[in-house]
C-alpha cells in the first residue's frame, strides 16, 4: 500500500493535462508489430492496470502481447542521474544495459521502448521526490536513453493512481495512464526558466537538475 495521492497532485496532473504535457494515448503509436521494451516500476498494486492497458493497445494494433518489461523500484524515473531514485547509478546502467540487450536481433530484437513513470510512487515519497521531480526525472531518462540510443523508437507515459476517491477529483477510472509530450515538458520548463531569472528569490520550488554534463537549477 502507498500514499494516496493528495489534492495538490491531482491539481498538477489538470495541469499538465491543460499544457498538453499529458496526454491520451494515441493507439495507433508506436510501432508494437514486434513487440515494446516497457521500463516500469517494481510496484504490484500498479502492474495489471499499466500492463493490461499496453496489452490492450496491442491487442487494438493487431500484435501479439509481446511485453519484455524491464523492472525495478522506481521504473524509468530511476534511469535519470539522481541520488534519490538511482543512487550510483546502478539502476540507470542497468536499464540502460538492458534496454540496449533486448534491442539486439540475436536477443529479442525489440526495438520499441516505452518509459514509464507512475503516481504515487512508493520509492519517490520515501526519499522525498516530489510529483512535479518525479515527473521531470522521467523526461531526463527520456533524453538519457535517446542519447545512449539514438536509433531506438523511445516514447514516455505516465500512469496516474487517484485511489478510491477518484470521482471526487472528476475520473471515471480510478487509474490512468497518459502519453508524456517530451518536447511540451521542456517548452514549459524552459517557459519558467525564462521567467525567472537566475538568482531571483522565487516563492516556488527548487529543483537541482543534473545531467551528465550540466547542473542546472529549476526554479
Ligand atoms: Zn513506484
């Protein structure tokens, strides 16, 4: 069991909606014909809805269920550089080994990737993450992994638990998973960067961005 998701993330997730951050999944993307390579959490109560929702969009594609998922607590948030979620780095070269091995026409010769970050995630709060981090480390894995693989389809998704009480935030369903638009989370961070200034005392969260390259800070 974990944390339920509280008022404030439910608000962010109408946000991001709103932004077209999140998005609905499109079925007819990627391509499923040989198969996906999905990065998820380890978590058990999150697996059939996330699972059964990919395997339904293959089903709806003509393809075979052909899931090879790549498991550890944390999913593709822990692929990114970060203490908290992937601490030295162990489970950023794991997936990032693996990943690359089930490409391989002599192994699974799966090339489609999808990466997927989840709320509430049990391993984010115990180390203190936040949604909007959560988030954003899942973008920074996306770029991780086009960067290691750049020849690789690689898409992000984002599944949303609202628990029980989920009619009382205006869901039909209690669990939802969203495509997460890479290029509209950078225009929007990008947006807040500009606004403010290095420096500036801002009333909002700071968030330290590492990469492999460059420390910046998220205002
Ligand atoms: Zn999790």
């Amino acid at each position: 069991m974990g944390s339920p998701i509280t008022e404030e993330d439910v608000a962010f997730i109408r946000h991001l909606k709103a932004l077209g951050i999140l998005l609905p999944v499109d079925p007819t993307k990627p391509d499923y014909s040989n198969g996906i390579t999905p990065v998820i959490c380890a978590d058990g109560d999150q697996r059939k809805d996330i699972e059964g929702h990919l395997e339904g969009l293959m089903r709806k594609a003509g393809c075979n269920e052909r899931l090879h998922a790549l498991k550890l607590n944390g999913g593709a948030a822990s692929i990114a550089l970060d203490d908290r979620m992937n601490p030295g780095d162990h489970k950023g070269q794991s997936f990032l080994m693996d990943i690359g091995g089930t490409s391989l026409p002599d192994v699974k010769g799966i090339r489609t990737v999808g990466l997927y970050g989840h709320w509430p995630c049990g391993l984010a709060l115990l180390v203190g993450v936040s949604l909007e981090e959560c988030f954003e480390l899942l973008m920074r894995g996306e770029t991780r992994v086009k960067d290691h693989y750049p020849d690789l389809p690689v898409d992000s998704y984002f599944h949303v638990d609202f628990g029980p009480s989920y009619k009382e935030f205006g869901k039909k369903r209690q669990k939802m998973t969203y495509f997460a638009s890479h290029r509209a989370w950078r225009a929007w961070t990008a947006e807040k960067n500009r606004i403010r200034l290095p420096g500036e005392n801002g009333a909002g969260s700071t968030m330290r961005i590492e990469s492999d390259s460059v420390t910046t800070v998220i205002m």
